[in-house]
C-alpha cells in the first residue's frame, strides 16, 4: 500500500459514505489519519458511520442531485477549513429498462449518478482549489461502464457511462487546476447498491426497499475492502484510471471485444 502519510491531519469528503464502497473509503481515509466528513442522505446512515470509525470524523447530510444542497453543504465545510480530498462516491442502482422504464426511476438515476457527480464537484472545488499541500479527487463509476448496457440493470449500466464521461471531463479540468482524479470502476461487490431504493428522495416517491430476494449475488461477492490496498497505491502515484474487476477476466473481455467493435465502425469521411 502506497503511503498516505502527506494526507494525515488534512479533510476528506466522500458521499454516499453511509454503507458500502463509501463507507469502507470513509473508514480507511480516517485510518491513514484524515479527518472525514461522511456524506449521506440518509441522517442515520451519515451519523452511524462518523461517530464509529476512527478520527475526528463528522456527519453530513444533504441530497448530492440538489444543486443547492451540495452549495449550501459546501459553505459549511468550507467552515472547517481546508479540503484537500473530495471522493465522489453516491450513486443508486436501478433496476430498470431504458426502453419502457418509468419516468421517475430515469430522473432518479439520472439526477444522482450523473447530475449529482457534476454538482458535488462545482460545489466543492473552489474548496479545493484553495487548499495547500496534497489534493485529490476521486470518482466511482463501475465497470459496468466499461461493457455494453445489458442483463437487469441497463439503466444503471447506462447512467454509469455517463458518470464516466463526467469523470473523464472532471480530470482534465481539475488536472488543469493541478488536482490530480482516480476514476475507480469496481465489480459485482458485498454492497447494499440493490436496496438503492431505501435511500429515494420524497421527489422520487418516498423512501422504500427492494425485495431482498434479489441480493443473493451481493451478499456472496467480497468486500468493498479488498480494492483499498489498490486505491491507497492510486491516490499515493497521483491517481489515474483503477478498474477492480471481480468476474475472473470477464470485464476484460468484454471491454475489449466492444472497444474492437466500435473500432471496426470507424470510417473516414
């Protein structure tokens, strides 16, 4: 694991941090010293996990597909001092069609996993821009950004491009402003992502739950934990692209296989 060491004493943010992927972030940034604000909408969630890792640690509770919410959340962190690490994690998993899905499911997943990734980075980066000393910026996408949009989730699969896009875009401007980006995509991971419907805003009709039938391939995967040693050694080497795969070489596949397709589409004109 690369060392984080330059990182101790300073501020991270990270969203979606009250289960999952952004909580094992939250948890491990405030191992290697860092002071974290863990982000949710969800009060309990964001409270839970700040008052149990380590560190001096605080909750925040806004909703990241407000764009007033993320300003409003920002002058308050602002607050605190500087920010030198902003980990924009939050997304939800929808399970629906692009085709026939619901008007509400798609602005759902629109708002949080793309919208919310551009508003949470222009609420915040004026904060890290002002900061001295090591500065970061991270952005989890999936691999399912990587594939064709397929199986149960080609919503989600295909909002998942989008965030990519918006990373992609987010870490030329920010290597701009000398902040380097890590664009992580996991794999299929022990998450709570299914049961994204616990976390809908009352705009996108009130807080529910998936069947938990429907989770049996989560709760078999492993732990968001195993990809820290490989987010560590990013963020120590000035960031860059991090897949964590966890199909044994299917993600690979099939990302090459579709790059060569659209390869052989491309004509001169």
């Amino acid at each position: 694991m690369s060392d984080l060491s330059d990182y101790q004493g300073k501020t991270a943010i990270v969203t979606g941090a009250g289960d999952g992927i952004g909580e094992m972030l939250a948890r491990n940034l405030a191992v290697a010293g860092m002071r974290v604000g863990v982000q949710d909408i969800r009060a309990e969630a964001a409270e839970r996990v700040a008052s149990d890792i380590a560190g001096d640690a605080f909750p925040l509770v806004f909703d990241v597909s407000d764009r007033e919410a993320c300003f409003g959340a920002a002058a308050e962190v602002e607050k605190r001092g500087p920010l030198n690490m902003l980990w924009i994690n939050a997304g939800v998993g929808v399970g629906s069609p692009v085709l026939t899905g619901r008007p509400n499911a798609i602005e759902w997943a629109l708002d949080v996993n793309v919208r919310g990734v551009i508003w949470t980075a222009q609420a915040f980066a004026s904060l890290l821009e002002s900061a001295s000393g090591p500065r970061h910026v991270g952005v989890t996408a999936s691999t399912a950004a990587l594939r064709r949009p397929e199986g149960d989730f080609p919503l989600y699969a295909t909002t998942k491009h989008a965030t990519f896009a918006v990373a992609e875009a987010l870490r030329g401007e920010f290597a701009a402003k000398d902040i380097p980006t890590t664009i992580l995509c996991p794999g299929l991971l022990n998450t709570n992502i299914w049961d994204g419907a616990k976390a809908r805003p009352e705009r996108f009709g009130g807080v529910r739950h998936m069947d938990p039938s429907i989770s049996k391939m989560w709760d078999d995967a492993k732990s968001p934990d195993v990809m820290w040693p490989d987010i560590a050694r990013t963020i120590g080497q000035g960031g860059g692209y991090l897949v964590c795969s966890t199909d044994g070489g299917e993600t690979k596949a099939a990302f090459e296989a579709r790059a060569s397709e659209i390869s052989s589409g491309i004509v001169e004109v």
